[in-house]
C-alpha cells in the first residue's frame, strides 16, 4: 500500500472515530444543554461584564459532563437502542464502539469536566454538575423501563443546567437560579411527552414507560402536557417580578407559554402524530427565544 493511501484510510478512520464520539455525546442535545447553562450564567447578578474565557471554560465543561451522560446512557442502552430505527446506528449499539470504550470515554470526559466547574468557577457548581450526572445516567437511565415516573425523575437533571449556571456565577443558590430552574423543569414535560408520542411504537416495543398514561397516546396524555404549559405561564413572571429582567422579556414568555398552551389544546383536539410533532417542534423553538429574551431584557 503506497503512503499515500495509508494516510487516506488513516485520514477516513479518524474522521469516522471522531464522528462516532460526536454521536456518542450527542453532540447537537449537549450543545442545547449547555446553551441553557451559559444563558442562565450569564443571567447571573454577579456576572457583569463578560470573561469570554470563562464562557469558553463553561462551554467545554458542560459539554463534557453532558456528554459523558449521554454516552453512559447509550452504553446502558446499547440493546434498546439496536432495536430502535432512530438510535440503531449509534456507536455503541451498531458494534462500532464497545461498552467498555463508551465507559472509559464517560469517567474521563465527566471528571475533567466537574473539575474544571470546581477550578474556574465554583465547589458547589462541580457538585451539582456530578449529581445531575448520576441522576440521569443511574436513575433516570435505568427506570425508563420501570415506570412513566422516570419522565418527572429525567426533568431535575434536564433543568440542573440553568441552576448549574446560575450558581456557577453567582456561588449562591438563590431565588433567580430556582426560577430558571423551574422555567426549564415545566417545559420538559410537554416537550418529552410530545416525542414520546411521536416514537410511541419504537419507545413501547423495547419497553420504555414514558407516557403519563398506560395505554399509550390518550386524552388524559394530552391533558397533561396542557396543564405543565398553563403552569409555565405564572412561572414566566417570576423573573420580572424578582427584578431578574424588564417588561419585554415578561411579555415574550407569556405570549410563548400561551402558544404552547394552544398547541397542547391543538394536540388534545386532534390527537394524531402530526399535532403531537408540531408540539415537539414548537418546544424546540420556545427554549432559545425564551432564553434570549431574558438575556437581552436583563436588569443590571
């Protein structure tokens, strides 16, 4: 074999191996994690001019700690995830990566990551960073297949990263962190419920318990998501009541949280896959506008 095809199929197997581990910490869900975290750091009181190396610090952490979840989640899951058309060409479950690989992969990324928390910013943010960790890859992780309660369970580490950043910046666990916390912690509820209406018959053929109701997509489903929605809308006051931000961003997340609350009635109404993808998707834009708008509106 001449060099130069050596270093072609050198070339094709490190950019396939840096793919597979882009996907084994789920690169694109990481990044919107760690979005959340850098806005709610941002958001912190105490951060008023920006240290754009400490962003940048923050940004690698949360994506290594993320990631490690993620990648102790699919080794969890590498059987479930073989049998799923959507997760089937994961690393771990198509025989690409072993578990063995994902694991190593999982301790050293999380370590590094909770010990940069604890070195550039914070012990209380590292500590909190390894126990939404734990949450999700020992508890939520496994009793996904015990009981729908897991969806409740899965939603504390899935809102951790707005109190993770808040503290990270403020070193207090104070009422703005909460809030953020809450605002995060409501909208997983109608947000998770919608996919897990939409991969019903994926998530139920390898035994995932992830609708609030036994029998699968019902009305009382649908309820549910409409009544987390209706609550997000008090909860989207708390920033300006507490001084957080101004008017603006008040009047943003109410209009936000009322569309989500006509989208929940929309999918109670018709009840098909198209209603409940069409709350899937308005939930993904929801959380960046909603963010943002806090940000921008943030009273110094």
């Amino acid at each position: 074999m001449s060099d130069n095809n050596v270093h072609n199929s050198f070339s094709f197997s490190l950019a396939s191996k840096v793919k597979d581990y882009f996907q084994l910490m789920k690169f694109t869900l990481s990044f919107t994690v760690v979005f959340s975290c850098v806005i709610c750091y941002l958001l912190a009181p105490h951060i008023v001019v920006y240290n754009w190396a400490l962003i940048v610090y923050l940004f690698v952490a949360g994506m290594l700690i993320t990631g490690s979840a993620n990648a102790i989640n699919q080794a969890m899951e590498k059987d479930t995830d073989s049998m799923m058309a959507r997760t089937s060409k994961r690393p771990v479950a198509s025989g690409r990566m072993t578990q063995s690989e994902a694991y190593a992969f999982a301790i050293i990324a999380g370590s590094i990551g909770c010990l940069m928390m604890a070195y550039f910013f914070n012990t209380s943010s590292a500590l909190l960073s390894a126990f939404s960790l734990f949450l999700y890859a020992f508890v939520y992780t496994p009793l996904k297949k015990v009981n729908s309660i897991a969806v409740l369970v899965g939603a504390f580490p899935g809102a951790f990263p707005c109190l993770i950043g808040w503290v990270a910046g403020n070193d207090d666990f104070s009422a703005g962190g909460w809030i953020l916390f809450g605002i995060q912690f409501l909208w997983q509820f109608p947000h998770f419920w919608a996919i897990a209406w939409v991969a019903h018959k994926d998530y139920s053929r390898v035994g995932f318990k992830l609708l609030p109701a036994d029998k699968g997509p019902t009305k009382f489903t649908a309820i549910q998501g409409i009544m987390y929605s209706v609550l997000m809308i008090p909860v989207g006051i708390l920033p300006h009541y507490f001084n957080l931000t101004g008017n603006v961003s008040m009047i943003i997340l109410t209009i936000c949280n009322l569309f989500m609350v006509v989208q929940g009635i929309r999918l109670y109404n018709e009840m098909d896959v198209k209603a409940a993808r069409r709350v899937m998707f308005s939930s993904y834009i929801y959380l960046p506008i909603v963010l943002l708008s806090l940000l921008a509106d943030k009273v110094h």
